[in-house]
C-alpha cells in the first residue's frame, strides 16, 4: 500500500513501552539460557540435529528480541517495519518481538 494511503501508527505510551521492554529482556536472557544448553548438547562427537536448530531457532529469537528493544529505544516499537500501521497490542502480548502487522506478515 502506498505510504501516503497509510496512517501513522498512534505513539505507544512510555508505560506501555516500559512493560514491554521488561518482557522482552525476560524472555531474551531464557532464550540466551535455552540457547547455551541446546549448544552444549550439541557439542558432542556426533551433533545431535535437533539441539542444532534449536540452537539456530533460539538465537534467531534473541536477534528478534534484540530488534525489538532497539524499536522501543528509538520509538517506532508498536509500529509495523513494513506499512508503519499500528500492530494491535493482541498480537505483540502474544508476540512481543513481532517485527510486522498480521496483514504484512501473510504478505511475506
């Protein structure tokens, strides 16, 4: 869609964006922590795949996280990366790192 078809996403309050943040880095040291002990079980003779990818799927939400606590610092967190549409507060409860509106993710 067009940019100039598309609304600006409402600021998100700095409370809500507080609440948000401290989620973000609860989940992100588990899933540093879940990270580490996929690694060490795949750290053997003979890598055992599944701790593998989950190594891979678990560093890839730290990098999602990561993302995320940057859009907060900088103020878009809340805003979809793609249309710049609000991400109804639904989906970023049950996603918090979610990068993108539901419409833009099918998209991709």
């Amino acid at each position: 869609m067009p940019a100039a078809l598309t609304a600006p996403a409402p600021a998100m309050a700095p409370m809500d964006r507080q609440a948000f943040q401290t989620l973000l880095v609860e989940l992100r040291d588990d899933a540093v922590r879940e990270r580490e002990i996929a690694l060490a079980e795949s750290a053997t003779a003979v890598p055992d795949p599944v701790a593998v990818s989950r190594a891979a799927r678990l560093q890839r939400t730290v990098e999602e996280i990561d993302a995320a606590l940057r859009r907060i610092a900088d103020g878009s967190y809340g805003s979809c990366v793609r249309c710049g549409r609000a991400i109804p507060p639904e989906r970023l409860e049950l996603r918090p790192f979610a990068a993108g509106c539901v419409a833009c993710e099918q998209r991709r």
